[in-house]
C-alpha cells in the first residue's frame, strides 16, 4: 500500500515550487495531475514515472471528482509514492479536502503539501500588494463560480462590504455580475479591479478597470485569471516590474 501526497504546485512558475514538492516529484511512481499545472514541472518526473492527466474544465461534474478518487485509490493500492498535483495550493478551492476526506475513509494514508495559491501569488507577481498599511488590513478568497446546490455556502455578499481586498478566483464568465452585486451591497463603483491573466508565467497579463466599467462595459478578460477588488490595485502603478521569464521585479515604489 503506497502514500498519497497531495500536492500544491503553485500558480505557474516552476520556482514557485516548494522544496518538499520538488522532492516528492522527482520520486513519485505516479502524477495525476491537473489543467493548471506548469507542464514543465512534469519533466521534473523521473522516466518510468506514469503522468496522468485528471484536469476538468470549469463547471467541474460530480462524476468525474468521483472517477478522480477511484483512481486515486487504485493508484495508492497498486504504487508506492503516488503524488496527486494540484494548482496553486491544494486546499484553496481544488477539491483536495474532498479527495484527502475520501482516501482517509479509505484507510489510505495521506500526507498534504502546501503551495503558493494564485489567489496571494498571482497579485504579488503583478505588482498588487493585498494588504498595505493605511489601505488595506483584510482580503477575502472567494469563489466567481459558485455551485447554485450549495445553499449553506452560498456567498454572503453584504458582508462582502466591509473587507478591504477582495480576490475573486474561477470569476471571468461571472465578472460583470460580481461587479453589479458589490456595488449594490455599497462598494464604491469607482474602486479599481485587477485581472491578471495566466499569472507567473511569461503569458502574464493584467487589465485594469474599476467596479462600473466591469458592471456595464465589461473589457476581454481570458481564464485562468485572478480577479482583485480594492484600492491597493492603484498601487500597480508605483510598483512597475520587469516581465522576464514570468518574473517580475519591483525597481520602484513612491507613494
Ligand atoms: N488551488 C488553486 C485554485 C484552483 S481554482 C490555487 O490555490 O491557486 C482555479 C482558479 O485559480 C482559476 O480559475 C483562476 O482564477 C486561478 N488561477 C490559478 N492559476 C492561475 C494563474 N497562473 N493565473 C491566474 N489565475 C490563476
């Protein structure tokens, strides 16, 4: 009987990786790993390491988290290192809590990694700091994409109002209608809103608007992208960044 890891991969970049990530990569015997995942990090795999792909598009159907899991516990009875790789950090919104609730039920042992989430990794690349003294002192990680059948989770937009920074992910499709909610809860429509595209990679792109251009005239925005609500979005423009490699250095910062 072998071992799940489930395993953050972080947002893009390969150096984003932790080093307990890197470590159980190179030794793992199977990888099922998803869309968001940096295919370079897959060649990080020794040779006789089977790649499995497992990645659902959005709008996730239950059966195929189910066959997900199935395979997951046909790999842990028949491997020994079996590492299931996630985007980002595989308990912000992957469905890693399920998949670690089902093994365990199943008596399979299971041990999580971490990983930097595109949710702080992302804005951070782009040159957006969520929190700033003086600016902002909270954020909030929430769903643009939320199930309609989960009515106990369903999102509390009122409360919504009084954090600071606010980080949408999986909200493309949804994000004039997210825009329209917060400025009927009370935001301020002239608050700025960042997408950055494909974040941490060399296909990195940021469009910047604010809360009434998103609600009546949404710009082309292309998933995956994080989507940041708040005035900390103004400060991108103080912190320019050299885009190398999906890198990005702050050369200046005048407020
Ligand atoms: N577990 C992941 C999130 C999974 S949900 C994490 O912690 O990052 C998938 C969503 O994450 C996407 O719809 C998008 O909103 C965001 N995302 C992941 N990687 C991204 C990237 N490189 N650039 C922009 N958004 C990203």
């Amino acid at each position: 009987m072998g071992k799940v890891y489930l395993v953050g991969a972080g947002p893009g970049e390969l150096e984003l990786l932790t080093l307990k990530a890197y470590r159980l990569i190179k030794s793992a015997d199977v990888v099922l790993y998803d869309r968001l995942v940096n295919p370079e990090i897959l060649l990080l795999a020794k040779p006789e390491c089977q790649l499995i792909y497992v990645g659902k598009e959005e709008g996730k159907h239950t059966l195929e988290q189910e066959k997900i899991n199935e395979l997951l516990l046909h790999y842990a009875h028949t491997k020994e290192v079996v590492v299931r790789l996630k985007g980002g950090d595989p308990f912000v919104f992957g469905r890693g809590g399920e998949e670690a609730l089902f093994l365990a039920e199943h008596g399979v042992e299971v041990e999580v990694v971490p990983g930097i989430s595109s949710a702080t990794g992302v804005p951070a690349y782009a040159g957006i700091p969520i929190t700033f003294r003086g600016l902002s002192s909270s954020f909030a990680v929430i769903t643009g994409h939320e199930d309609p059948k989960k009515e106990r989770t369903s999102i509390d937009w009122e409360s919504l109002k009084g954090i600071n920074t606010l980080v949408f992910l999986m909200a493309v499709s949804n994000r004039k209608e997210i825009a329209r909610r917060l400025i009927e809860v009370g935001r301020d429509p002239k608050e700025p809103v960042a997408f950055i595209e494909r974040g941490t990679t060399r296909e990195q792109r940021v469009v910047i608007t604010d809360l009434y251009e998103l609600a009546n005239y949404p710009p082309e925005v292309n998933p995956p992208a994080v989507m940041v609500v708040g005035w900390v979005v103004k400060l991108k423009k103080y912190l320019t960044q050299v885009i190398n490699k999906g890198a990005s250095k702050v050369v200046s910062c005048v407020l």
